[in-house]
C-alpha cells in the first residue's frame, strides 16, 4: 500500500505549503510521523527532485538524542537501515530516505497478522540489521 503525496507536474513538493531548507524542500503540511523526540515529513531535493523524509528533533530537549542518531546514521550503510542524505546541525534536521512502504505497524494495522513465514523473513531483517549495526559501534 503506497503512500500518496501531493506533487506538482515537475515533481516538486506543491507550493505554498513548503519551505526550502539547504538543498530541500520540505512540505510542512505533510506530517508522516511525530514521536516524542521528533517530527517527520515529506520532503524533496529542489534540484534531482529526489523524494526524502526530514526528521525534526527538537534539540532544545533532545539535542544529545540528535547527535547519537546523526552518528550512528552517518556511518552504516545497510539495506534494512534508511539512508542519511543530509543534515543541518543548527536546526536539528536529519534528511533521510523515503521508503515509499507503509510502517509494519500500518500493514499489521490494515491488513492483520503475518503469517508465520513472513514473520520470520521480517524478523531475520530486523536482527540482521541490528547485527550490523553492532558491528560498526
């Protein structure tokens, strides 16, 4: 189940609703995710017209928080672990990959349980990306 977003012909962001940020543009009416530490929405490099996602911390909470993420982020290269594009210190952004997929919290959500071989395909992703992300640390 894709999502969908709201893009002019060009395949940039729709305007008025964004704000240029470095190289993107981030579309601030288009909220995917807020947490306790942070927000994220859509977002999109104004010159490829690559698709990514900004996550918003607050840093005047949660400033450490940003640094341990910007860190570990920074340094693996996995294919069950978003990409780092881009960041910006001052502002406490993290540009990363957009994985165009439901969370598996929503598949669950819409479309029930897994079954078991699927369960376990996820949960071998799941621990072979924490593997390698104890591997790099």
């Amino acid at each position: 189940m894709p999502l969908h977003h709201e893009f002019n012909t060009q395949g940039s962001i729709a305007h008025p609703n964004s704000a240029i940020r470095g190289d993107y543009l981030i579309n601030q009416n288009h909220t995917l995710g807020k947490g306790a530490t942070s927000t994220v929405k859509m977002a999109q490099h104004s010159r490829t017209l690559e698709r990514a996602v900004v996550k918003m911390v607050n840093l005047s909470v949660h400033s450490r928080y940003f640094d341990q993420e910007l860190q570990a982020l920074s340094i693996l290269n996995h294919k069950n672990i978003v990409k780092l594009y881009d960041y910006d210190e001052n502002n406490g952004y993290l540009f990363l990959e957009y994985i165009p997929y439901p969370s598996l919290y929503d598949y669950v959500q819409n479309c029930g349980p897994v079954s078991e071989e699927a369960a376990f395909k996820i949960f071998y992703q799941i621990v072979d990306a924490f593997s390698h992300a104890q591997f790099r640390n």
